[in-house]
C-alpha cells in the first residue's frame, strides 16, 4: 500500500541554522511527491513537489530530491528564519484524487 | 481572497451526542474533500465530493459517518453518536472544477473535535 513515515518532532532550531526534516515513503509505481506547511492557524499550503525520481522541488529556500532508490523526499532548507516556525507535512499521491500523509514535523525557530 | 473555511475551529462533544463540522470551499470550488488526522498519525483521506454528489468514499468509516455538498452552502460532515475515538483535527480541501486532482487542492485551518 502507500504510506509516508516523517521524522518526529518537535525540532527546535536557532535562527539561520540548517534544517533536514527525512521523509521516507512506501507507494506502488510512480508516485507524485509533496511537502506542505501549516502556519499557526492556517490551512495546509502546498511548499513543493516533484512527480518523478532525481526531480528537485524548492521553493522559498526550501529544497527536497525524489530519490527512488532510497524511497525519500527529505525538506532541507540551509538558514532558517523565525517566519518559518510551522508544522511540516510530507505526502504522496499515486492515484487522481487521495494524498497520504506523514504525521507531520513540527518546526520552531528560535531568534 | 478567502480561503477554504472550517467552522467551528474546535468542537467539544460527550460521547453520543452529534458533530457536525462545516466546510466553505475557496469561491468558484465545486470539490471538496474531507481528511481526519487522528492524535500521532498522519491526515487521512475521507471522502471527495462534487455539488450533490459523492465521488469517492472509500476512506469513510461504515458507519456514524457522512458527508454532504448541498447545492447552496457549505459542505457538512457529520459524526452521530460520537465516541473518544472520534476525537481529531478534521480537514477539509477543495478544488476548482475541471481541476480536480491533489496538486489542485487548497486546505482549510481544520476542526479539533474533542469527544470527552
């Protein structure tokens, strides 16, 4: 079946620090892979993507590579930025319609 | 620019009694999904519907459970007779039409129902 399993929380980081939350996945095919961000009482919003194996998604700092050979999306982001204190979720979809998630990372960055 | 909306935000229930939980999708969205993400798992697909239709329900429990997209106003889920065990953050998405589909699906802040 599909399934996203995500590093625990919390993680807790100083200013400009470099963040690496590991997410790993179980999918038959070809799945499309995602990480969304969730500001304090905020709706899920999308971050990045990749839908094929060695694609790069980034997107405001924040990069994850579709390695199918070790079935990861882990999110790096170099420095982070108090602005970027969310809760983190991993996801994929290998169908028109449903994600499966991780249990998301919660991140706080501390000045 | 409004968003996806949720109300309420948090919902406290004694078991046995009803929830209902309600979803304003994103203007000119004709789609909306619901999620349940229970205490340490991820969000978990529900159900997706369209206008006065049900697409895909496969991840609804039997039972207790339903969902409705009237024509006019919001999309409304439904717990009967709740139990602790129903106690989560519950998601709602929604798409515009002809785009249905993950990359498409914007998400509202989500409903914490407590059951105590």
């Amino acid at each position: 079946g599909n399934s996203v399993t995500q590093m625990e929380g919390p993680v807790t980081l100083s200013e400009e620090a470099f963040l690496t939350i590991n997410c790993t996945y179980t999918a038959t095919g070809y799945p499309s892979l995602f990480w969304y961000v969730q500001y304090p009482g905020e709706g899920l919003q999308l971050l990045l993507k990749a839908t094929k194996a060695d694609d790069k998604g980034s997107n405001k700092g924040f990069e994850a590579t579709y390695r199918k050979e070790t079935t990861s999306f882990h999110l790096e982001k170099g420095s982070v930025q108090v602005s970027d204190s969310a809760v983190y979720f991993c996801a994929l979809s290998n169908t028109g319609n449903q994600f499966y998630f991780g249990t998301g990372t919660s991140l706080t960055v501390i000045p | 620019n409004a968003g996806v909306m949720q109300n309420p935000r948090h919902l406290v229930r004694r078991r046995g009694q009803e929830a209902r939980l309600r979803c304003s999708p994103m203007k000119g969205h004709s789609h909306v999904y619901w999620y349940r993400q229970l205490p340490e798992e991820g969000l978990k697909f529900m159900v997706y519907l369209q206008k006065e239709n049900i697409i895909d329900e496969s991840g609804m429990p039997k039972e207790r459970f339903s969902a409705e997209f009237p024509k006019e106003g919001p999309s409304i889920l439904r717990i009967q007779q709740v139990v602790r065990g129903d106690s989560a953050a519950y998601f709602c998405a929604s798409s515009p039409p002809g785009l249905a589909g993950v990359e498409t699906q914007y998400f509202g802040p989500g409903t914490r129902l407590l059951v105590l």
